[in-house]
C-alpha cells in the first residue's frame, strides 16, 4: 500500500496525534528510513493530495490573462483548475476531499497548511506581481481574495459532500465567486 494512503486511512482511524511514522511505514510496508526519503514528517505524507491539488493550480498560473484584473485572472485560473476534480468519482477528487476532512477535524494538519500558507502566497504575490502592473495592495488583495474564495468553496465542498456525495467542487467555487462580487 502507498505511504501517503496508508497515512491517511491510520489518521482517519486511530487521528494523527495517535499515529506514529513507524505505525504508518510498517503498514505501508516500508522502513521508516524509507518513508522519511518521501516525507519529512507524518502529516506531509497525509497531505501529499493536498499538496498535489495545489501543483494543478500552480500549473495554471503561467497562463494568468494579463487583459484581466488580477484578481479575476488568478480567479479563472483557479476555475481552470478546479476542471481536474468535476468528476467526483474520480480517484484524485475522492483522495482530495479525504485529505480535506482531516484537514478539517485534525489541528496537526491545519498548522502544517498555516505555515505552508505564507510562503505559497508569497509564491502567488510574486507571479501576480510579475504579470501585472498594479499597486502592491491591489495584488496582495487579489491573492488573498481569490485564495479565501477557494478556501471558502473547499470547506463548504467537505461539508456538502459529507451528506450529499454530489456536490461539485467546481460548482462550488464558481457560486462562491459570485457571492463574493455580490
């Protein structure tokens, strides 16, 4: 069984706190040297989908529109990628919205994104910043506003989706968009 998989379904049962690396490699059928070589710690293993969803995002913002605000182009980008989880059936979405309910109930996971966080907004200013001709403000608000939109569409997809296995993450996230224009 894969490391990351073997993180999550240990964390899903027994939570993080009560989960230990050599608990998650015995499982997987490695050495704990062995899933150190991939992870530094046990919630980056449980997070490997988490940090995969953001690599689809990432991967679409070479192509922001410039013609646009920037707060609109990061949103289309955003919306661009989201394309990759309609299909809620597929492997990548069921194993994103897995990781975005512990992500939810397990502390542990939401410091590791906190301090994660910082830094890819740096990442995300930059590439803005590089793209368009505007104010420092006007680009930090655009990247803040377009990643609490998503946040926002990400947390209420978990929550939807907990009771109705239909919800659509990017259905979501274009309602979320529209909210906040309104």
């Amino acid at each position: 069984m894969e490391i990351s998989e073997t993180a999550l379904t240990l964390f899903e049962s027994k939570g993080v706190e009560a989960t230990t690396v050599g608990e998650i490699a015995q499982a997987a059928g490695v050495s704990q040297r062995t899933f150190f070589r991939y992870f530094a710690t046990k919630e980056e293993a449980a997070l490997r989908d988490h940090w995969a969803f953001e690599a689809v995002v990432a991967s679409r913002l070479d192509q922001l529109d410039s013609s646009l605000s920037p707060r609109l182009a990061l949103e289309t980008s955003f919306a661009d990628a989201l394309v990759t989880y309609a299909d809620s059936s597929s492997t990548p979405c069921r194993r994103l919205l897995r990781v975005n309910r512990l992500i939810k109930k397990e502390p542990a996971l939401r410091a590791v994104l906190a301090r994660e966080s910082v830094r890819r907004t740096a990442v995300l200013v930059d590439v803005v910043s590089t793209t368009f001709d505007c104010s420092d403000l006007q680009i930090r608000l655009a990247v803040d506003v377009s990643v609490a939109i998503l946040r926002a569409a990400l947390e209420t997809w978990v929550d939807r989706s907990s009771s109705d296995e239909t919800a659509s993450l990017p259905e979501i996230y274009s309602s979320a968009r529209g909210l906040a224009r309104a």
